[in-house]
C-alpha cells in the first residue's frame, strides 16, 4: 500500500505563480495565507510550503514583486492552524545556523510538531547579491556551504553542547535549547535539482521536490539509496478545472492571452546569468510558449473528473509520494478541489491501492487512541 500526500504551494509572492496579466491578481496578505491554509486543512490537504523568495520579475504583471517572509507566516499560520504541516524555505546564507536551529525549534513547539524546513542554495544569484552577502566564488560551493551548515543544525538539535571547526563555521561549547519537539528533529526538504542539489537532497532530506519532472524520482531516489536512505518525492501541478473539459481548456486560453513575456524574459535572464547545471533545463521549461507560471509544474487541465483521473494517473505512474498544487484562483479553485476533485481522487487511488496522507494519519491517530 502507497501513500500520497497532497501539499499546497502557498502564494507567498504577489499574484502566487501565475505571469499572466489575465490571472487573479492579489497580494500576498496573512489575510489571503490563512484563509488558504483553513480551505487546504479543510480538504485534506497534508502540507502548506511556502517559498523563501528576496526579488520579482516585473513585467506587466508585477511577478513576485511583493513576497512575504515564509518562516515568519508559517508561526502565524501555526497559531491558526490545528494538524496540516508547515514547509517553509530558509536559505542558510541568510541565517547563523544556531538562529535558525532555535527559530526552526520554536515553531515546531508552537505548531505541536507540525514544522519542516525546505534548505536552499538561491534560486538565482541575483537576488542574493543585492544583499551583499555572496563570498567570492559562492557558485561552487553552495552545496557544500548548506551541507556544513545543515550538518551543525543537526547537531545542535541532537546534543547537548557543539564545539565545531569546520571550513565555513565556528562553534566553542554552543548551547541551543530548547531541542525540537519532533524526533530527531523537523523533517527536512530540498529542491535543487542540478546533481549536487539532487544529492546534497539524498544525504539529508525526507523530501525532494522536484517540479513537474518524473524522470528525476528515479534519479533522486538512486542517489538516496548510495546514501542508505529513502525520501520521498513531490511534484507540482498547475490545476486548471472547470465544471467541463472544454470550459477549463477556455479559462486555460484565456491566461495564455495575458501571458507576461517581459517578466518570463527576465526570469530566463537571470536564469541564464548563473549559468548553472539546472539552468537550461529551467529556461527551456520557460521558454515553452504554452507554460503561464513558473513554480506552477505541469498543467492539469479538464473537467472536475479528468483532474481527478490526471492526477491519480500521474501519482500511479511516475511514483510521486507527493504532489503539490498550485491554483489559479487559490480561495474559490481550492474550495472546488476540496468538494470536487478530492473523493474521485481518492477513489481512483483507492483502485491502485494508493491511500491519501490524510487517510492514513487519521488511521495512526485512531489505533493510538483504541
Ligand atoms: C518546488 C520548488 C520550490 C523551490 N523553492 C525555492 C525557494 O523557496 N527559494 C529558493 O531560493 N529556491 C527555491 N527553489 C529552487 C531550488 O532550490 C534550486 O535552486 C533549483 O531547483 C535549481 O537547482 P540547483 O540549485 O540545484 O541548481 C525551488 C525549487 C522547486 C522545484
């Protein structure tokens, strides 16, 4: 028996995913996250992620040009919330590996054990170096910063002192308590997807996200097993539904005629200036007249029934043990996923002996109290 869990790609940043100027626009507010997060807990959803994202791209549409902070909104949203999992993104470049370790700590305890932390490298380079704190010849050792970095982060959630020496940290008889409520500690998730991000993922992940990308679940998965682990891996969908195939083909068209070349250009722009391993495979994604997002995935468009039948396809197929939506209208979209969508993917599921995270939790938490 699998298991799928369903996450929501929360739209942190200003109009969510979508580079269309005929796409809903609206701000990122903690009005907007949480009356998202009450939907998402409602349906069934297993997590929230949030991305950690410092600059936008322009265009007519104002892509990503306001973002919240995601560590800041998931303690809120912890507050608000009673057993969905908060995913929020921490570059370790921007945090002192014992902030974060006692940040990270602190919502796991005000979310009872509900916290996880995405760790990344910088999604361009750009919006790091407007900070200012990029060290000379950063491109090649990113990994190798976040690995050191992680590895004294778990360290300090494990013991009780850390004294460490290493190449980018310092650390004489650190205490950090209190430790995190879940054992040995939060789960942790990765996204990079050049070779070194794929493997810094394998050594220290429970989960890799990897786009709308199928081929890179074997990949990731071989590279875990070198390290004697197993992880899960998530995939993101765009859903585009309506009440038929041919009305959400038509919503579909009809974001496609407002779609923002200037801020995709930008985005490629900066893409290319890196010029890293994963950087032709993104822009040539982008490049795709027919793509309207980015961090959207692939689209699934159709009737309520045809996204049910996609997805639970999708999910058997390629052996995703997560996919993570996103919406083009996050309220009303996600409301008709929850009553729509929802029981006929579970059913089909069901077919292929695959349960939904929801299920199974709520099997744990009945054999605990039996
Ligand atoms: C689902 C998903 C979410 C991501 N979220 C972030 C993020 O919040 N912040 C960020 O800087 N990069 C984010 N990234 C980018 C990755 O961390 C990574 O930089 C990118 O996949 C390129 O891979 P590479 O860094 O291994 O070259 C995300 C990627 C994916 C697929």
């Amino acid at each position: 028996m699998r298991t799928l869990e369903l996450g929501v790609f929360m739209p942190v940043g200003t109009n969510g995913f979508l580079m269309s100027t005929t796409a809903p626009r609206y701000q990122p507010t903690f009005a907007l996250e949480r009356s998202i997060a009450a939907l998402a807990e409602e349906a069934g959803f297993d997590f929230l992620f949030s991305m950690g994202k410092w600059m936008g791209f322009g265009g007519r549409s104002g892509f990503w040009e306001q973002t919240i902070e995601p560590v800041v909104m998931s303690a809120a949203l912890a507050g608000v919330t009673n057993r969905i999992k908060l995913f929020a993104t921490i570059n370790p470049l921007l945090f002192h590996p014992v902030v974060a370790a006692k940040m990270i700590a602190t919502i796991d305890e005000i979310s009872g054990g509900r916290f996880g932390v995405n760790i990344v490298t910088g999604n361009t380079l750009e919006e790091l170096e407007q900070m200012g704190v990029v060290p000379e010849g950063y491109e090649s050792f990113r990994y190798e910063y976040a690995d050191e970095w992680l590895t004294v982060v778990k360290q300090l959630w494990t013991q009780q002192r850390l004294t460490h020496d290493g190449r980018f940290f310092q650390l004489t008889n650190c205490v950090c308590d209190p430790k995190p409520i879940q054992k040995p500690y939060p789960p942790i998730i990765s996204a990079g997807l050049s070779d070194e991000g794929l493997r810094f993922g394998a050594k220290h992940s429970n989960y890799q996200f990897v786009g709308a990308r199928p081929e890179k679940v074997d990949h990731v998965k071989a590279f875990a097993a070198e390290e004697g682990r197993d992880l899960k891996v998530s995939a993101n969908m765009l859903i585009v539904a309506g009440s038929s195939d041919q009305a959400a083909h038509d919503r579909f068209e009809r974001l496609l005629d407002g779609r923002d070349n200037e801020a995709f250009d930008n985005l490629i722009a900066s893409f290319e200036r890196d010029n890293r391993d994963s950087s032709e495979g993104r822009t040539s994604f982008l490049r795709n007249p027919r793509m309207i997002g980015f961090g959207t995935g692939a689209p699934i468009i159709g009737s309520y029934d045809t996204i049910a039948e996609q997805l639970a396809q999708v999910a058997t197929d390629a052996k995703f043990d997560a996919i993570q939506l996103t919406f083009i209208d996050f309220i009303d979209d996600l409301k008709d996923f929850g009553r729509q969508i929802y029981p006929g993917l579970k059913a089909r599921l069901a077919r292929h002996d695959i349960r939904l995270g929801q299920d199974v939790a709520a099997s744990a938490r009945a054999a605990e109290h039996a």
